[in-house]
C-alpha cells in the first residue's frame, strides 16, 4: 500500500518542486521528503532482491561484476544497450534473446535462454543490473512494467 501512495503522489511531488509556495511549507516539505525516502528504499530493495537472483541466474554467462565473456555475452557493466534499450532488455531477460545486438560497439549474437523468472524476479534483476557496474537509471523498473511487455 506505501508503494501506491508513493506512486499516486509523485506527480504531485513533481509539481511542488516547481511551485515556491509548495516548497516553502514545511509540512509539504516533509511529506515529499518522506515519500521520496520510500520510494528510493523500494528501489534499494528491489536491488538487493535482484542481486540475489543475478547470482543465481546471470552471474554464469554475464560475470559477476557484469563484463560478460569475451564474444559470447555482453557485458552489462556500462552497457550502452541498456541504458538505451530499457523495454528491449526487460523482454531479453523475460522470454530469452537472440539475434544480433550491439552492446558498447560491439555486435553479440549468442542466444540467451528464457529464464523462467516471475515478473517481480525479472523487475528486481533489472533494477540491480541497470544500478551497478557503472548503469544508472533512476526509474524504477516495477513488475506491472514487466507484465506489460509482450513478446
């Protein structure tokens, strides 16, 4: 339920960055803060869920600091891929890959197998993966995201 409140009241977070009145009241001030402390530890959560299953399903062909395996998988450290490719990568992870892509200017085209995660399992991996090892992307990726992607 605190993540819904945190979701519903963004927008009006947003706004009330851009509105002095706003931000000169410390009763909004302090709920805005509170909301977004909540959402960046549902974010650091989802982190550390993803780091566990990284290591239990990446970590073999992608490394454990991300640099993948020399012609045969990608690296995500640093991955130009993914930081420009967010719905690309989540359907990568969530129904497998293959075909040719290009990851900091080189060309892969190894299949990557299904790996049969749930969607909360594929957003926590993505969140850990786009926030490590040089990635970062503030917006969290969520499991209603994940749901939507399609084959």
């Amino acid at each position: 339920m605190k993540n819904l409140y945190g979701l519903l009241f963004l927008p009006l977070i947003i706004i009330s960055l851009f509105f002095s009145e706003i931000n000169q009241d410390p009763n909004l001030m302090r709920y805005r803060d509170v909301v977004l402390e909540s959402m960046q530890s549902d974010l650091e959560a989802s982190i550390d869920r993803g780091a566990i299953v990284y290591k239990e399903y990446c970590n073999r062909c992608h490394r454990p600091k991300g640099k993948g395996m020399g012609k045969s998988y990608p690296p995500l450290a640093g991955s130009d891929y993914l930081a420009n490719n967010r719905t690309e990568s989540i359907r990568g992870v969530k129904f497998g890959q293959e075909g040719e892509i290009v990851v900091n200017g080189k060309t892969y085209n190894k299949v990557m197998e299904p790996m049969n995660l749930n969607d909360t399992q594929i957003a926590d991996v993505m969140n850990y993966i786009m926030n490590s090892w040089d990635n970062t992307q503030v917006n969290i990726v969520t499991p209603q995201e994940v749901a939507a992607i399609t084959k």
